[in-house]
C-alpha cells in the first residue's frame, strides 16, 4: 500500500474505497477557493470544499477586500472620478509591476477581463459604494470605493503607464473588508449548494496515471478518500507560516519578524510539486511597515544608514517599503519636518530615533557622519522648492519641501517595526489557472489559484494593494471552471 | 512503452536491453564530473563518463583553475605568507558569502576539510608553485598560487572572519588555469579506468521503484540504456546558457547580456526534478564585469546613476559588480582621478563617459544634477585623506582618495558593458552531494556536485573567486565516493 504524502499522489488503483465523491474539490476557503467553488457550482459541478480550519476566511478575510480592478476605459467607479482607464496601461502597469517576474499572459488575460470581474463581483452580492477617496490610503477609513492603491501616479509607471487609481474596495466602513468579503461569497457558494467540510486538512492528491482524480483530506484524525470526478482545486495560499519552506525558498524573510497570513503553510504548492508542476519566483515577498500612517508622513522622505536616498517616496508604501529591506544597515529612517509630523502608529513600532532643530542636529543625533543626511536633505529641499526630483523623479504634490522644523527622524528597523510580509512564490499555472508541468505542459484535473501559484503579484518591489485579491478571485474563477469541465 | 524524458525517470522494467553496464555512470566532464569520477574509481567502482560534448572541460574548463581553499592553520602557501588561516574564520567566510542562502552543514563540511582537500588536489597531480601574490587579481597573470580572490579583507567580512588570502590558482602560466586542471584530472580518471564516453548527452535517468539505476544517453542519435549499479552523479552544471529555464527561474538575468559558461543547459537540474529532487535558490546569480583591470582601478570609487555610492569598492570585484547590477538607472559609473586611471580593457566594454578637471565637471558631462555626484566625491576625498569611510567603511589602502585632476567617469552599462554571469541556483544536495527530495531524503542512487546543485556559492552578493571549483572539486568528490558506494 503506498503512503499517503503531501510529496507525492495516491495511486487512485490503491484507493481502499470512496468516502466522498464530487466533481470538484477545491481546497481552502479563502477568496481564492470561494470564487473556484461559485463557478465550478455555477457550471452545474456537483462541488466541495474542504478548509483547514472551522470557517472560511484564509488570509483574504484578514485582508482589506480591496481588489485591483480597471481598464477597459474605467469602471463605473472610475470613471465617475473622472479616470478613463484603458485596457492597455491597465495591462502596462500590471506587467511593471510584475518586473522580471510578470507573467504577460495572466496580465493581459486579467486587463481584458478586468471589467467584467467587477460585473461579477457585483452579481455575487458584493456591494460596491461606487465612490473615489482621493489622498494616499493603505485601506478607506470610511465605505468609499476606490483609492490610489499602488505606484501608478509614481516614477517610472506614471511615464509608461497613464495613470489611474484601480484599488476597489468593498462597501465596509473601515479596514478589514477581506471578511465581509468572504462572508458574502461564502453565502453565494452555499447558495449554490457548495458543501463546505471544515476542520478537514488536506493531505494527498490522488491520481490515476497523470491524471489528478481526488484527494485525501484528514477528518478527525482520519484519511478520507475524496474522489473528485471532473477535478481539484488548489487555494490554500502561500508559505508565509511554513519556516521550513521559508528557510529553503524564500530566506530573505528572515531580516523581518511579523509573517502576516492565516495558516498558510504551503500545502498547496507542495501537494501540486508533488504532482510535477513547478514552483517559480519562491523567493518573492511582499513586505510593508505601515509608515503612510498618518498620511501626512506620506509626504516624508526615506535616507539608508548612510544617509542616502532610495527611491521616489511617492510610489506605493509597499514598494517603498521593499527597497528599504534592500538597504544595508539593517534600518532605514523616515524624515519629516515639524509641519508633516503627527506621532506614529503604535503598531507601528517605528521610534523617534534623531530629532533636532536643523537636519545637521539630526544627523548628528543618529550618529551619521557630518554632512551626510544634512546633505541630503538640502539637495531635496532646494530641488522639491522648484517642484523637481533630479535623482528620483518624485512627482509634486507629493514632493514637499520639508525645511520647517524642528526635524525629526522615524527608525524603520527591520528587525523591530512591523515590517509585515508574505510570499508571493507558487505554482506556475496557466492564465486558464491550470497547474503546469515542468514542460508546460497542464496536469489533467489539477488546477491552482491565488497565492499557492505566482499569479499577478509575482515581484515584491512591484505590489501593489489590491492585486492579490484581484489574482484571487479571476483565477479562482478560471480554475473553478476549468476544473467544472474536467 | 514509457517516453524518455528530462522530465521522468524511465522505468527500468522497460529497458528493452542494457547497451552498457557499469558501477557508476557520472554525467558531465568538468572539474566535477572528474572528481566524482577519479573517487568511485579510486574506490573499485567501474565508472563511465559520458559527455555531450567531443572532449573534456565544461565550464571549468573556460575557468582561472582558482579554488578556495583555507582552514586547518592554512595551506603551505598561507602559511609561507604569514597567514594563519583558521577553520572557524573560514567557516564563518563562506557562510558569510552564502548570505540568505548559505548552506551551513556544506560550509561546515568543506572547512574542516578543505586542507585534506588540497592535498588531494595535489596528489592527483595538480601543480602548486606555493608563492603568495599581493595585490588585487582576477586571475594571476603568472603562475603564482595565492591569491585574494574574495572580499575577505572588506567590510563586513573582514570584521567577523579574519582575513586570508585562499584563491589557490594552478601552476600556468597567465589567465585559464582551469584547462590544464581539467587535462590533469582527465588524466587521473583515465589512468584509473574510467571509461569515458563524448558526444554523449544524458537524456533521462532509469528508476527501479524510487531508486536510480541508471541513465538513458543520447549517441550517433540513439538513445542507448545504461545501467548504473550503484549510482549515477549528474555533473552537469547550471542553467546560464538555457534561455527557458532563465526566463522562468533566473529572470534578472536578462537585465544583462554575456552569459559564460560552455553548454550549461540545466539538464542536470531538470533529471534531479523528475527524479523527486528539488531545486533552490535559481534566482541567484554570479555576475561580474572585470572593472578591476588594470589593477590600479580597483582604487576607484563607483556610483550610480544618482550620484550615490553604494558599495564599499574594495570588496570583490564581482560582490561590487552584482551590487551595481543591483542599482536604478540601468548604468553605474567608476570614478578615477588622473593618479589611478588607465586605459581600461576593451573587452570589458567600459566607455568613457565622463572628464572634467573637476569632479563637478564630470558631474556635468554625465547629465547629472549639481551637487550629485561632486558631493559624493567631496565628501569621499575629505574622509580618505582621514583613512576614514563612515559610508561603508573602505579599507586602506584601497581607500584612497581620488583628487588629482584631471577626473574620469567610466561608464558600466548593464545592456552594453561586458558583464557576464551565470547562474548558482540548482538542486538541493547533502553535505555528501546525496540528491535530496523535497522532505529532506536522499534519492536513493542519485548524487550530484557542480553549479547542478546550490553549493558553497550560493548568494550572487557574496560569490568569491574560487568557491565555484571548491564546490565542484570537493562535492563532485563527495558524489563519486557515494555513488561507489552505492
């Protein structure tokens, strides 16, 4: 008798008997898994859905429900604010973002279908406000709808990409619309008579020859035979709490100590390894410290521990906060000047580390060398007077000259602040969410969606809010019905 | 009948017939596949080699012949130079240069032996002159032994791991020490008995249940079944010179144009994956563009595009080169007064792109803001004439300071200047060079060593001179002993 392993398919020959049979099972109960089941159910599949822990939710209903959406010459949202946002900087930005890790197919796939996923969205239930917060948000404090929630109105995107805000947020008023989010397309795949098994884990894929034909879940300390005629969904999100898988594949994580996600322990990526598709861009993360918080602070400027700036502080904070994990020293410091200081979010946990009445004072209280920091700061000062960012490209009205003191420098440390991440590193699928072979070749009944694959968000210095959950929901939609049809 | 595939082990219960039959069969003729070679025969195995090209080399071939070598009280030439090389500083060394992807049982393993290693080296031949040669080299252009051939003296190495010099270079005279070290192992292994079969490309590997058995190879456009009775030791290098497996799993490359190697297809790696084997760290690479010669220029300071320093320049030149690749702009600039400039090599692709009789002249001519990079170079001079560099702490006497005029900007372009690299991520090996699947097992049978496996070299940040053929040499080694074994 074989051995029931993450690593490696049960011979469907070997099956002792059938404790469940479906045409589709889709594991994990994210937003990933949820769109899966709403579409394979929707196609007429007879649909499961196994999760691993008592409900629904996954990393998306810790997340803000905010979901990146535009092109087509603009949503409703969009185009209300006055954005005619076409398909083809939509599909630009998307594939920048991705840098050298894009996948062109998904991009140009998710850009052309963009619009009508918000149709979708809307059709399950999902309530949109349909108005634009201008300003410079990690998520709505209110209800609104849409907010700049990436680099696009920043250097280099702004030059090849016509700017647009695309981050669409749930109706919710304020953070955390990953739940409602959930809560809704939960009821949706109920509604369509999607059997939900929770606190079942699963454990193997099953195949007969190539081909995936089911799973083995563990039920109360039980292996249960799930058969899965027409197939299997993958949503079961990335490695973030996996520090084995970490230490392997994304060890750069290690500089930082606050792996934000739900149970997401790679299973996904090792039981479709197993099957022989391939992971790619393991080493990707997402990182942010939540320094736009005030947002005021978003007008401040970042210096390494040479004094050095890094990078146009107007792109997305995540970004931003990506290069600064880049920078040697183990820190990096937010500077701002007495009419752009409000004290920092606690959770933050950045410290005033230097303050003083000229930057030179400054400086000199961070134990940098004389004329580093200061330098610095009167070259952007004298610059960001006459509205320019000779070295950077940072765009007004976010450059501001910060020459009104007293001074004061915020330590970004990376061992100590909430630099909160994940991983972006998984399966390689297809843009139809297939899971692909090393050739390319698809596994037949295997399909894979959300953070177990590398989907759009595939570069850490590319993020931006909103493309996890866009990824999430198209693809878990596209892999629900490729698996529907078997 | 089952396909042969890079992908799939062949079953061995469909081996029409064995055409060869031997102990071991080892896949590729570099420096590792030598070493492997030389150990299973030495240990009374029957070995055969095959080859896809007509002759011995692979990218060791086209290599200095340089190899790191330290530990154990040092090597007779540290020792004559004065340098007491201890096994913890050489530990900690090479753990400090794996950075994020250092394997510390490997770097344990080749510290405590690297001495025994090199009096192996010697007693199968290898030449030594034993003389240590001060200065800054790629390679010697004599035929001097020692060498620095990493960033050991820079900071922050230099600071945690005593400094030593440990690129050992084969007596040969002049650059392409590697040739005469492949002939000479070459030599050994045919003096021994092994077979060695060329024009003979490994196209897939034989299993029997879980264990390999043995290799399918590839001749006079046949496929010929070989079996291997205790085991085969894929030495085929890595994956530089595979456009696909780049795209996919090294996509940063592609910011650069000269990759080295000889035909560093990834075949190695891609038979390790079908058999259950797992591949790492494939994002990282080795990248250098030879900025050091003449040797003089190694005292130039290097900026990017802003104007900024980024990297304390007197460590190795490729830990330099990776870092500059590293910055925004597409370009960085060495900078070199009239003291320490001379024509730079043609090959390297290094441009002038800049002169002044002032640093605020250069500055201009390179289209850079006022106060840029003159203020960099201000600020450098001043503290330089202290023996100071509070940015990055540069050493002397490489800190020097650039002040005599005229000045020169030499422009290192990714996309035009001569930086070649390859790639070090590949399948995850024991400290024994065992094939390791994804749960941390051994494959029974397989066992590989070369830039097919993530090895000493392991972080492009931290690559030194030397580590490549250390880990071919002595892990191709490891390999051969326990694929005799069986």
């Amino acid at each position: 008798m074989s051995e029931v392993s993450l690593h490696k398919p049960f011979p469907a020959s070997q099956v002792p008997a059938w404790d469940m049979e479906t045409d589709v099972a889709v594991i994990g109960f994210g937003a990933a898994g949820a769109c899966a089941a709403i579409e394979a159910a929707s196609a007429g599949a007879k649909v499961m859905l196994f999760e691993r822990n008592s409900g629904s939710g996954g990393a998306s209903g810790l997340s803000g429900g905010e979901i990146y959406i535009g092109g087509n010459g603009g949503t409703d949202a969009q185009r209300a604010a006055g954005f005619e946002d076409s398909t083809e900087a939509f599909a630009t930005y998307l594939k920048m973002a991705g840098g050298p890790c894009a996948d062109e197919a998904k991009c140009d796939h998710y850009a052309a279908e963009s619009l009508n996923h918000f149709a979708w969205l809307k059709a399950q239930g999902v309530p949109y406000r349909g108005n634009y917060l201008p300003g410079k948000h990690i998520e709505p404090t209110d209800d609104s709808t849409l907010i700049w929630s990436g680099s696009e109105a920043a250097a280099p995107f702004c030059h090849q990409a016509k700017p647009a805000p695309r981050g669409h947020v749930i109706q919710h008023m304020g953070w955390g619309g990953g739940r409602p989010l959930v809560d809704i397309l939960e009821a949706k795949a109920r509604a369509l008579g999607v059997e939900v098994v929770v606190d079942a884990r699963a454990v193997a894929l099953v195949a007969d020859g190539d081909r995936i034909v089911g799973i083995v879940v563990r039920i109360d300390n039980q292996n249960r035979f799930v058969k899965a005629a027409n197939g299997v969904v993958l949503a079961t999100g990335g490695f973030v709490m996996n520090e084995e898988m970490r230490r392997k594949y994304c060890p750069e994580t290690f500089k930082l100590t606050t792996p934000i996600g739900d149970k997401d322990d790679g299973v996904g990526i090792m039981l479709g390894l197993g099957a022989g598709g391939e992971a790619i861009h393991m080493e990707q993360f997402f990182t942010t410290c939540p320094w736009t918080m005030p947002e005021i602070h978003a007008k401040g400027v970042f210096v390494n521990a040479a004094g050095q700036r890094f990078i146009n502080e107007d792109c997305y904070h995540g970004r931003v906060s990506r290069c600064a994990v880049d920078q040697h020293g183990g820190r990096v410091y937010l500077l701002l000047d007495n009419a752009h200081f409000i004290q920092p979010m606690d959770f933050a946990q950045m410290t005033i580390a230097g303050t003083g009445d000229s930057w030179e004072e400054v400086e000199a209280e961070l134990g940098m060398a004389a004329g580093t920091l200061s330098a610095t700061m009167a070259f952007y000062n004298a610059h960001a007077h006459e509205g320019r960012d000779p070295l950077f490209d940072k765009q007004v009205p976010i450059l501001t000259p910060l020459d009104q003191g007293p001074f004061i420098a915020l330590e970004l440390n990376f061992q100590t602040s909430y630099f909160s991440f994940f991983t972006l590193g998984g399966l390689k699928t297809s843009a139809h969410a297939e899971v692909l072979d090393r050739t390319g070749v698809p596994i037949p009944g295997l399909f894979a969606a959300g953070r177990c694959t590398s989907g759009l968000p595939a570069w850490g210095h590319g993020y931006s809010s909103g493309m996890s959950l866009a990824d999430c929901t198209f693809f878990g939609r596209q892999a629900g019905k490729g698996a529907a049809q078997g």
